[in-house]
C-alpha cells in the first residue's frame, strides 16, 4: 500500500528519461508512446493552461510540466513530497513563471481561489484514499469558482502498480463533496476510444469549481 512515506522514494529515483520512461499504458494499448502522449496533452491539458493560474501535484521531473509552460500558462504552482525534484525543477525551469510547495501529503501551499486549473497525471495513483480525498479537498480550495480539476487516479481498488485501494465512485463522490461539478470521468479518450490509462484501471476526472 503506498504511504507518503513510502512514496519519498521518489527522492530516490534516478529519472533516466524524465518520466518518459514510464510507457506501459501506451504498450497496453497498441499505441506509439509519442502519439498517446500527445493525445493526453491535447485532451487533458491543452484546453484548460493558456493565460491561467496552474497548480500541477507530483510533476516528478517534469513530464507534463514542460508541456504546461510551453501552452502559455501564466504561472505554474509546482507540490511534491520530494524536496529532490522540487530543486530539480527550480532549476531545470528557472526563469519561467514557477512556484514549488513541498507538500507533506495533500496540501497544495496555494491560498483561496488562487488557482484557475488542477492537474495531475501518474502521481495520485501511488496515493491512499486519505491522500487523494485530502488532495480533492485542497484542489477546491485553491481553485477560483469555475476552475477546473484534471486528476489521475486509481479507479479499480488496488489493482497492481502500485495504486492505492481506491474507486472511480469514491473520487466522483469526493469531488461532489468538494463543491465540484464533475464534468467526465474517463479511463479512454481520442476520435476511437484508443488512448487508455486502463492497465490498471485507473481513471482521469475532469471537475469545475462551483
């Protein structure tokens, strides 16, 4: 079961590739990493970063970070449990429009209404349910009436690599509790359906604010 404290692991993780490493999903599907890749980015974070307040949890080295700068966000709130990446990535985006927040397991570091877009992708589903509700709550918190929350997570209980006992229905249920709106709850996307994050039956929720 991956506890905070066993996910300060990541501190010492070598991150060979930079996160790119991590292409089981793609393989699981059929899919060439690069275009399920993209597809993610176009789908889950293209819409929502332009001109706006990002808050990003558990950006690793940032893999989806780069890609949150590079579509024209304004600012870019950076919370990890590891101190390590967090100096990694101070330097690796030093000069752009960055904040970092070392998180002690579900706080974002981020005033009221500070936030206009959420996101994370392939770190809330090494969390345990506390975690994850803790970081649903924060994300409402931080984000402006009408922001938006994009949140990777298991969806399908304990179900291998390293997830969390957590479901689809207990997230959608958090997020209502919250004061979101929840706007789609997918483990599939593109023209077909043929990007998945279902090989371990994880899920990504899209919410707005009230």
């Amino acid at each position: 079961m991956p506890t905070v404290k066993q996910n300060l692991f990541w501190d010492r993780y070598p991150w060979l590739q930079e996160g790119d490493e991590w292409q089981d999903q793609a393989t699981h599907t059929g899919q060439a990493y690069p275009a399920w890749k993209a597809s993610l980015i176009d789908t889950f974070i293209r819409p929502y970063v332009r001109a706006v307040r990002v808050v990003e949890i558990g950006p690793g080295h940032g893999r989806w970070s780069e890609h949150i700068l590079k579509l024209g966000a304004a600012s870019l709130h950076l919370v990890e449990l590891s101190e390590n990446s967090l100096r990694y990535l101070e330097h690796k985006f030093a000069g752009a429009s960055i904040s970092t927040h070392q998180t002690a397991g579900s706080d974002l570091g981020v005033a009221p209404g500070q936030a206009d877009f959420v996101f994370s992708y392939d770190s809330l589903v090494h969390c345990e349910w506390p975690e994850i509700q803790g970081y649903i709550d924060a994300s409402a918190h931080a984000l402006t009436p009408g922001g938006i929350a994009v949140l990777h997570t298991p969806g399908a209980g304990a179900a291998g690599g390293q997830r969390g006992n957590v479901t689809r229905d207990q997230v959608a249920e958090a997020a209502r509790a919250a004061g979101f709106d929840l706007i789609e709850q997918v483990d599939s996307w593109g023209p077909v359906g043929q990007y998945t994050c279902t090989l371990f039956g994880d899920v990504v929720t899209t919410a707005r604010k009230v």
